[in-house]
C-alpha cells in the first residue's frame, strides 16, 4: 500500500462557541467562495464546546487572532493511506480500522501524536511536521511512502540522519483509559457535488452559524442523551458533512448523497476531559479493538475531545468492548 | 390618492468600508434568514464611501455599537403613496417623479427632511417621526392619509394642537445647489422571487461582502467614470435589487427580473460634499424638473449622498437640465 505525504501544511485552531460571530467574514468566504482564496484543506466542526477549524496556511492567513481563537502551536501534515489494486485486504471495513493497524498502532507505539480526520471520501492521518522522520521510518516497512510536491508524488525514504536520533520511545506506553461518552443522536456521512454547494448555502450558513440560541453551548452538561456535533470539510474540491439526522432534515434530500447502504452512525465520543494534543495512542485505543472486529469507524479529532463514529448496529458490540478495555486496565 | 404611513420604526445607519466584515454575521442573518428575525424593513446600500444600513427596530438590534457603525439620531417613518384606481394622473412616468409635485415638493417648502428609498416595487419616502404632525398637516389636503397600525389602515387627521404649532418654515427658502456626478454605469433595477432568494446566496454575499479588494475605497476619488453602487432591500418580504449592468453580469439570469422593458438607467448623485440630514428640499430640486419634463426617476438616498437614476435615453436632457439649474440660481 502506498502512504502519502499531502501538501498540505495544516493549523489546528479553536473559535470559541461566542466567538464564531467574528468569524463568520473569513469562514463563509472559505467554505463558499472558492475563486477567493487558495485554501485548499479546510476543515469546521462544531462540538458542544467550541469549534475545531483546521486548515491550511492560506485558510489560516484569514483568521484573524482574537481572545476567541486558540492555535495550536505546530504544523501538521495529512497523510492519507492509498490502496492499489493488488491491496490483499479482505476487510470489508471503511474508516480507521482499515488503517488501525498498520499506521495508528504503530506511530501510537513510538509516541507520535495523531490528528485524525476521516470524511465522506477517505481518512486523513495528521501527524506533526517535527515528527514527520518519526513516521516515516516507523512506517516505511509496511508501505511505499510518497510525498506530495506541486502536483508530482516524490518517494521518500528514512534518512540515516534520521536514524536513532528521535526513535527513543521505546519504553512501555503509559495507558490512559478515557472515559466514553455514546449520547443518542444518529448520525450520517454525506457528501455532496461541489458545484452544487451554493444551492445549500444559507442551510448550511444557518446550521453553522445561527443554530446556537444563546447559552447553549453549556447544555451538553444537562442535557447528555444528544450531542450538538456537525462538520463540514472542503478538501481539494470534495465537500463532506457529518451531521445527525435530525440536522439533516433541514437540507434538501436530493443533493446530499450518502453511501449507497444509506448507513446511520454512532458516536463514541473519547474524553471526559479535554485530550490535549500531546498524549498518543487515544486513536489506537480505540481503532485497535474495532479493527479486531472488523467493525468500521469514521474518526474525528477535534480540538479537544476524539470522535469515533460506528455503524448503529455494532453500537451495543462496541459499548461492551469499551467496557471490557476499562476493566483490563488497572488503575 | 392615499398616503400610508407604514407600521415600521426606522434607524438610518453608516456602516464604514472596512467595518463591514465585523457586520458580516447580523447582516447575513438579515438578508437571507428570515425565520430567524422579526425584521420586515431592510435595506443595504453601498456606496464608495460606506454601507448605508435603514432597517427597522426588530433590525436595528441585531447591529452592535463600535467604531464601524454610525447611527443618525432620529426615528424615521416611511409614507407610501397608493394610487386607487380613480387616480387621474396621466404620467407615464414612475417612481419620484409621480410623487414629486404631491409628496415631495410641498414637504420642502415646509422645511420637511425626507430620505427616499425607491425600490422594485414602490417609493418609500422617510421622514422623521417628529415631524409627523407637519407632514400630515401639510399632505392632508392633497391625500387620504392612512396610519398602519398592526395590519390595519386607520385614518389620520391633523389634531387641532398641531397647527401653528409647528408650521413655521415659510420663510423663503435657502436654496443650495449641490454638484452632481454623472458617473457612466448603467444600471437596472430589479427583483426576485423571494423563495429563490437562497438560489442566489452566495453570488449576493460574493458581491456584497468580498467584492472590495483591499483600499478600493478611495478609488471613487481616483476614477469618477463608474462608481460602486449597489442596493440591496427587503421590505414586507418583497426583495429590490439595483446594480449596474457589470454586477447583473454575476447573477444568474433567470432568477432575477426587471421590468418588461427591461430598461437601463443612468445615475446622477447629488452632493459634492456629505449631504447631512437636515437640509431640506435635495430631493425636490431633482424631482421636481424631472416632473415638469415627465421623465421617471428612482431615487436613493444613503448616508452622505443622494442617488436619482434616470432611463439611459433621458441623460442628455436631464444632464442640460440640471445645467440649467445651476446657471439660475446665484451663487
């Protein structure tokens, strides 16, 4: 299989949930108004406490610093695992546990942090740019590695400068266990034509920026059976959107498509305490018993807790193997 | 013929060039999401020199106070002119030039400030509430004059208490005679179904809020051959559009329309300096020639200047016209 190494240099960035007002010039302009920027990844999602924005050093350009904006400190790049044709995958799985374990399980292994953000048409792996020497020698075994320039894929191999010089996480990891959080609310994965985005403009502009009454965003506390969760990413001219079913209701039926199962989610959402950006192997704890499973799972980061998204028929499946990881873990 | 006075309370705002991103978020809530507001008075007009924003209270609370946002000091009344079917007029013309001897001229005698806002759809003459007692006194003879008041028209006579009291501007007026511009867009004024108002959504924040390329502002100054001029209203749920021809070019044609002739119209913009909004008698000075010659007229006027648009065919003559009353009057 092949790995490749996007063109993409991505912030990680945060608008607070009475900040977004602020940000509604830049961000409309990037969702919508493509001919006016040259941001080419760019990532909304809305989470009960706040918003996770990731995208590219033009998208970021337009974000102006404010008290409503954290930014996380480093650059991150996408990778996206390719299969080729001869792939001898039998899994009929999609998402993560395709890839849980062959790159999550071992970068969780030699302590590199992991960004994840799945979408309607593939998986991306974010992974900091100071750990890209890290990945790639951790990963060049188990595939061909290519890095995106301009265009043109370039293979890359570990460097011997490389060598040793930041393989020293050896040690055993220390396991956290996080709690889990399943609200209630179905969720799907869509996509749509671009072309045909202005079409659900002011929907889309009305859910994002509009659909919070006031004080709101602490409702998640009270109010724990459905989560507030919806995004929307434009990546490279291919829109995805997951949002419940009871946001989808308010888009036009016939232009939202979804996998031809028509498959609703589940959302096991990881962290009881926001993640941070630092600790590895929360994707992996996850994607690890899923994959054993051959269950599939959308997988959404944001910026302060991990989402993963499970066919609704696997949700009691699922919820018993989250059990059964807390038990075996001593605390 | 009757005069109403509309059921709406308005503010007439300035919002600057660069403040306008930082209105992005109320505005859009007010242009396309009508669920989501009680406003039913809206109008947005850019001129080079800022966003003239008139909207009614329900309207007016969704604008912040900051540095951007300029707010003239006075409650403005819009008065409606309804022709009954027995309305023996037989100009063809329309817009202020059918209200110019009736509404406007008589007003500036009696020291009247109006602010027009032609639209689509009909001409709203905007006059300050503390000068409502004037204005009926001063109409009451030529109108059947209508309060609207929660859906219902209630007829108004002038009270007893009013005369005199305020009827004291027959002094001579002191005429000023302002410079006009007679920039070389064409332009068209135009509407739309307002359920395909979604349909355009994003070409109209496209224009409205990102058409600016930094500094344009001043280029008003730089080159006086086309002017940025762009009007956008929704009133009563009926949405008018003015734009030039190169603006139109952007839209879709066949969402928006025009009237069956499809006509073409020239601005003349009165004020080489700010107008302010206590002169009075601005808008009969154009009005009023236009009138005695037949020639229809739209009139918008914004924060600082005022904006008549006369048929393309008619330029020449109005362009002479206004000559002449410059030559008539002493200096």
């Amino acid at each position: 299989m092949d790995l490749h190494i996007l063109d993409h240099r991505l912030r990680v960035t945060s608008i607070s949930k009475t900040g977004l007002e602020h940000y509604t010039h830049p961000l409309i302009k990037l969702i919508f108004l493509r001919n006016r920027t040259r941001c080419k990844f760019f990532s909304l999602t809305e989470t009960p406490e706040n918003y996770t924005v990731v995208l590219d050093e033009e998208g970021f350009k337009e974000l102006q610093p404010s008290e409503h904006l954290l930014v996380e400190g480093s650059i991150w790049l996408p990778l996206n695992v390719v299969s080729n044709g001869n792939a001898s995958s039998s899994s009929q799985a999609v998402g993560v546990t395709k890839i849980a374990k062959s790159v999550i399980a071992p970068l969780a292994e030699q302590h590199v942090s992991v960004f994840m953000l799945s979408t309607y048409q593939t998986d991306f792996i974010l992974v900091r740019e100071k750990d890209l020497s890290v990945v790639v020698e951790t990963l060049e075994e188990e595939f061909n590695i290519f890095r995106e320039e301009g265009g043109e894929s370039v293979p890359v191999q570990s460097q011997d400068t490389w060598k040793g010089l930041q393989r020293n996480g050896r040690e055993v990891m220390q396991v956290t266990v996080h709690p889990v959080l399943i609200p209630e609310n179905q969720f799907c994965v869509m996509s749509l034509d671009p072309d045909t985005l202005p079409a659900i403009a002011t929907t889309l502009i009305d859910v994002l920026f509009y659909s919070n009454s006031p004080g709101e965003g602490a409702s998640v506390n009270q109010d724990l059976e459905c989560i507030k969760f919806f995004s929307f990413t434009l990546i490279d001219g291919y829109v995805s959107l997951v949002m419940d079913t009871e946001a989808q209701r308010q888009f036009p039926a016939d232009l939202l498509f979804t996998s031809s199962s028509g498959e609703l989610w589940r959302m096991v959402r990881i962290g009881g305490q926001p993640l941070g950006f630092d600790e590895c192997g929360i994707v992996a704890q996850i994607s690890q018993p899923l994959a054993d499973s051959d269950i599939s799972a959308y997988y959404i980061s944001t910026f302060s807790f991990d989402h993963a998204l499970v066919p609704e028929e696997d949700i009691v499946s699922v919820t018993e193997m989250l059990q059964a990881q807390r038990k075996d873990v001593p605390h």
